[in-house]
C-alpha cells in the first residue's frame, strides 16, 4: 500500500544507519553503498556505536558532507536514529522496520551482553541506553517525509507501532517479511530511492550494477 505524496528535489546523497549490534559492512549497506555508485552519488554507511546518543552525533556529523539534502536510509534502530535526523534537517527519509520505541526494546536487554559480528565489539545494556533512548524518542513525526518498508511477520518489532506513529506516510508491506528483510531489499531499493527524487532501474539489484 502506498500513500501521500513526496516530491522532494533530488537527494544530494544517501546516508544509510545499520541496525543495532549490526554494522556497516552488512548487506544492506552494501546495496546502498552499490546503488549510489551507480548513480554517481556520495554516500556514507557509518559503522555507529552502540550507545544511542553517540550514534546519532556520529550520523549527524556525516550530513554536511553528503551535500545540502542527502536521503537518509535506515533499518530498525538505524530507522529510529533516521527519523530524528530527517526532522531535524527537514528531510526524506526511507525507514525499513523501524524502531519506534526503542526504550522499550532495550529495557528488556537491560545486563545483557552482545557481541557485535561485524566489529567483534563485546558490550553490555545498561539502564543508559534506554534513558538516552526515552531522550531522544519523539512524540510525533511530520509523516509524509518518509517512505517506509514493513515485514508483516516482523520477529522484533510490531509493525503496527510504525504504522500507527507514522501514519500518512507512503508504505511498503511486504507480506510475511521479517525483521531483517534482507532477502527482499534490493527489490524495494528503487522504491526507496525514488523517495527521495533518485531513480534506480526497476529490479535492481547490485548485481545488475554497471561496471566502474
């Protein structure tokens, strides 16, 4: 289902925030770094800390190098961590299942350890991250910036949250998707971008690229 209408000037650039314990060497970020190659674009897929409010400074800081209206991109608590940024800076965001109570997600994690498979971080939660979390946490969002992509059979999260705190905004369901979506990514990539004013080829994926 899609709904609402977006018709931002063209992103500048794409900035895409990974997950929680994920990483920027991921597949999604992979495909992003690939779709923006092949459209000559300047993207970032910063490697975040663990702890929220460190994350966002980091993200923000990428911004002003990705032109004056970048796109930003992200997945689950990177989708959390995009929306901030998108109604700060006053721009289009692509969220694929995104976090909308974190808070609430790491209260249950709270002595828990992690480690991250991308980096070989080793980290615990503390009572910090879900007060850094409840900080940042907005009450409402402006939802016609953003586009967003939902796993009906979300694992982690409940998509009706995201449905419901953005509502208006133009939506994706993809039926009996997960948490990660990792399978179908590259088949909504073009959706996602075209959010943003750019235009990938219908099916893309990285492997139809063009050569460099």
């Amino acid at each position: 289902m899609l709904s609402a209408a977006w018709h931002p000037p063209a992103a500048s650039g794409v900035l895409y925030l990974h997950g929680f314990n994920s990483g920027s060497a991921s597949p999604k970020a992979a495909l992003v770094r690939e779709a923006c190659a092949w459209l000559g674009l300047p993207c970032a897929t910063p490697q975040l800390p663990h702890r929220p409010a460190a994350a966002l400074v980091l993200a923000e800081s990428w911004l002003a190098r990705l032109g004056p209206r970048p796109l930003v991109v992200g997945s689950s608590m990177g989708g959390f961590l995009a929306t901030l940024l998108a109604e700060r800076h006053d721009l289009a965001g692509g969220l694929i299942n995104p976090a909308v109570a974190p808070a609430n997600l790491v209260a249950k994690w709270i002595g828990e350890r992690f480690d991250n498979p991308y980096t070989g971080e080793r980290f615990a939660i503390e009572a910090a991250h879900r007060e850094e979390l409840e900080a940042l946490t907005p009450a409402r969002v402006t939802a016609e910036r953003y586009l967003l992509l939902l796993g009906t059979a979300d694992e982690t999260l409940d998509p009706g949250d995201a449905f419901a705190l953005y509502r208006g905004a133009r939506t994706i369901l993809h039926p009996q998707g997960d948490h990660g979506l990792a399978a179908v990514v590259a088949d909504y990539l073009p959706a996602i971008f075209a959010h943003g004013g750019l235009h990938l080829p219908p099916g893309w994926s990285g492997s139809t690229a063009p050569e460099t």
